[in-house]
C-alpha cells in the first residue's frame, strides 16, 4: 500500500534542467538563464512561496510550510528592496 504524502510534504517537482541549473549555480558557474532558473525553482517549488500553507486538520503541517514560505519571502524581499537605500546615511 502506497501512502500519499500531504502536499506540504510531497517530494518537490524538477526537471532535469532545474538540477543542471542549481549544481551550476553552486558552482559558481551558472548562465544568466541557469540562475533565473534556479531562482524560480527555489522561491516557486522548494519554498513554495506562493502556496496555500494553511492545512485545517494538521497545524504541524501549518508550521512547515510557513516555514518553506518564509525562506521564499525572504528572498524575494531582498530581490525587491532598494539597494540604493542601503548605503544612504552611512
């Protein structure tokens, strides 16, 4: 008998150019397509930023994936902040 994980902890979906493109990316030697790639992967699949993380009859569940959502808001955060605030007043 096969257990269906809950989606919060389904195995994440990739395609082998997602692998290429983070084992790029971690070796420093990743195109400008292969890191667009590996940020979109990691803030849309492995954080699942934009997911539905509430789960009604398992608030562990909840947690995890808040847990996932924050690590993709946080990059995304600092994707969108105004670097040229960051050294004013210094």
């Amino acid at each position: 008998m096969t257990r269906k994980l809950p989606p919060q902890l389904d195995p994440n979906n990739y395609e082998p150019a997602d692998a290429y493109a983070m084992a790029a990316l971690a070796r420093g030697e990743a195109n400008v397509d292969q890191q667009r790639r590996a940020l979109d992967w990691i803030i849309n699949n492995a954080a699942a930023t934009y997911d539905m993380s509430f789960s009604p009859d398992n608030p562990s569940l909840t947690a995890f994936a808040e847990g996932r959502r924050f690590v993709g808001n946080q990059i995304v955060k600092l994707m969108k902040l105004d670097t040229r605030k960051l050294t004013q007043g210094s």
